[in-house]
C-alpha cells in the first residue's frame, strides 16, 4: 500500500488495513529504538513544520524527537507567532507552507481549521489534536491495548469521563476499525454528537459495537481496558465548575476497576489531575499502562510519518 501524500487528520479517513500495516511498522520501530539500532531515514533531507495553536508536551516531545530519528528537519512553529496571528487566512498558510516544507504536524483549536489547511497545502497535514479529535494518540492507543493483550480483536473497550472529549472519539473510531467494542460512559450532555455516533458505528469491523451509556458501573463491568481523560480540557476553563461537579461519578478510583476484568489495564492519555478524573492510587497502580502509551506516540507516530511524508 502507497500512502505518501495522504493526510491524517482521522483514522476513519484510512482502511482497517492500512491502519494495520502502520502499527506493524510501528512495532518494527519500537523493536529496534529498545536495540538501540538506528532508525531507517525516511525523512532525510526533508522538513517538517510543527504547527501548534495549544501547548503540549508529549505531542511536541514525540513529534520533534521523531522527526529528527528519521532524519528530518522538525520547525517549531507557534500559531500566535505567525501572520495568522494577523489575519493571514489559514488557506494562504497552508499554501505558503508548500512552497518550504514537506509536511506539516498541526495542533488547533477547531478541526475545521485543520481541514482548511490540508485542503490547500499541497504537502501533507498530520493531525496532531483539534477539538474533535486526536488520531495519533488513539492509534497509539491500539497499539499499546495490542502490547498488553496480544489483540483488540472482541475486547471490550470502556471510556468513562467527558465522552464527547477528542480522544474520547478518536479512540472509539480506531477501535471500531481495528475491531474492538467500546463503550462510552458520560453524562448525557457529555457524549458525541448524534451525528458522530452514526458514522462511527458504521466504521465497526465485524462483530465490534459502540455502546453509549450514563452509566458508568456498566461501561466498567467485565471491560478488558478502563481508559480516562481530564474533565475540563483547554477551551473549557470557563465549565470547569459545572464539569468538576457533574462529571465527579465517573472518577476511575479502586471501586470501579474492581468491577472491571480481573486483568484490566487503565489508560489515561495525560496530563492527569489527580484526585479528579483518577486516584493516585489506579494511575500509579500495577494496572496502569499510562506511561508505556506516553512512549508508544513515538513509535506510532515514526510510523505514520513514514508512510505519509
């Protein structure tokens, strides 16, 4: 399969096959980076601008160390430095970005935004988070899910927390795909749209299904992973109140992993707030595999350059 020149901007854009063929590479990378052997320089002597509109830290980690394993040229960029700061429309950046690189890693605010710019960049766009979602840590995600229970193939996945959240549906889309079940825990005004959900259920490999639920203990019950995310993100400072209150049943603590898989893994993408959405003692816990998923966006996301750029 040729993927060069394809943007990533969600898994639903790429075939369950396709998907599969990235998390080989993925695993072949990983394999090597643990024997301290060289990566392959699918990047060499090109450069990479790293777009980013909200601040980071493992996005940015991953990303800048990734393209530099593979022989790039990573270009830090921040929005608010640049003429789109101004009024530059995102359509002339993203033309003017094609004239100097050869492929972008954006992280905004809006996915439409996001979409603008691969619409009128002529080189490839990854997405590195929008407000709708986070492919390259969801795919991440499956591969670490697959390090740890050797498939996805008819796990059943629960999310519990904001549910309507990016990673939340980025990880719903790439498990479907792969072909797990998920289930969505959330108040009601905390889960996908409708529209969402229709179009992720069609996306389900085989036997695989997106349950939606308020609660929380039947999301839980005999899962094979207990995934969470912080409760109020950037861009919902000003709910934090009423998301700390609503959402505070839903906290991933001893009393809801019991309920789980007697060889459950909890996954949390980062940063925690310990103390809200999960205990000190699951995120710290022998479950937890939050810090193996911190590593595994490095090697995914090696991958995924490699295939695109």
């Amino acid at each position: 399969m040729d993927l060069r020149g394809r943007d990533f901007l969600r898994t639903g854009d790429f075939s369950t096959e396709e998907l599969e063929l990235i998390l080989k590479r993925a695993s072949q990378m990983k394999l090597a980076h643990k024997k301290s052997q060289p990566s392959h320089q699918y990047l060499a002597g090109k450069s990479i601008a790293m777009l980013f509109q909200k601040p980071s830290t493992r996005t940015r980690l991953s990303f800048d160390v990734g393209i530099n394993q593979l022989g790039g040229h990573p270009i830090y960029l921040n929005w608010g430095d640049l003429q789109l700061g101004r009024g530059e429309t995102i359509n002339d950046t993203g033309k003017i970005f094609g004239c100097y690189v050869d492929g972008i890693v954006a992280r905004v605010y809006r996915h439409a935004d996001l979409e603008s710019l691969a619409a009128s960049s002529p080189v490839p766009v990854i997405n590195a988070l929008s407000d709708e979602f986070h492919p390259c840590q969801a795919l991440s995600d499956c591969f670490t899910i697959i390090e740890k229970k050797g498939r996805l193939d008819g796990l059943k996945i629960a999310f519990v927390g904001d549910g309507g959240c990016n990673v939340s549906q980025s990880l719903a889309e790439a498990v479907l795909q792969l072909g797990g079940s998920m289930v969505i825990a959330s108040p009601k005004r905390y889960s996908p749209r409708e529209e969402l959900i229709s179009e992720l259920r069609k996306l389900a490999k085989g036997g695989a299904a997106l349950q939606i639920t308020e609660d929380p203990v039947e999301a839980v019950r005999d899962a094979d992973v207990i995934y969470t995310d912080v409760w109020v993100s950037m861009g919902t400072e000003s709910e934090a109140e009423d998301r700390l209150r609503e959402l505070h049943p839903y906290q991933v603590n001893k009393e809801l992993l019991a309920i789980s898989a007697p060889e459950s893994i909890v996954m949390h993408c980062l940063p925690a707030h310990r103390g809200e959405e999960i205990t000190n003692e699951v995120i710290d816990g022998p479950r937890s595999v939050v810090w193996e998923q911190a590593e595994n966006r490095l090697h995914v996301q090696k991958s995924i350059m490699s295939f695109v750029l």
